[in-house]
C-alpha cells in the first residue's frame, strides 16, 4: 500500500473531516458509485464496440462452459 495518498483520496478525506450525517454520506457513497459505473458502462461499451459483438455473442459467452474456477488454477504457476 502506497505511504503517501493520491489527489483523489486526498479529496474525499477533505471532505470527510467534517462531521456529515449519515444521509450526506451515504450520498456521497451514491455519487461515487455513480461515477464508477459510468466509467465501467463506458469502457465495456468501448470493448464490445472495438470487437463488433453481438446479441448473439453475448448469448454464447453467457452460456459457455469454459470458465474455471479458482480451485482450477491452484498450482497453475508452480
């Protein structure tokens, strides 16, 4: 773990310093979760763009039984 904070983290430690209710925070925690899911939404979109999926892909990769679990790469690197 870094020993010196990042500007964002700064920020909401900044933030933070302030007594808020419960209701303000759990706003900001909304806020934050918003932001993040429109970056993800975004970038998912860029990849399924950059690869010219379809519906019809989307349903093969949902139901492809070629995922492993955990248990599966145990001693994958040894």
């Amino acid at each position: 773990m870094p020993a010196t904070l990042s500007p964002a983290q700064r920020e909401i430690l900044s933030l933070l310093r302030h007594d808020l209710p419960e209701d303000t925070l759990d706003e900001i925690r909304r806020a934050i979760a918003e932001v993040l899911y429109r970056r993800l939404t975004a970038e998912a979109d860029r990849v399924w763009d950059a690869n010219g999926w379809t519906d019809e892909d989307a349903e093969r990769m949902l139901h492809a039984h070629d995922r492993r679990s955990s248990t599966d790469d145990a001693g994958a690197d040894s």
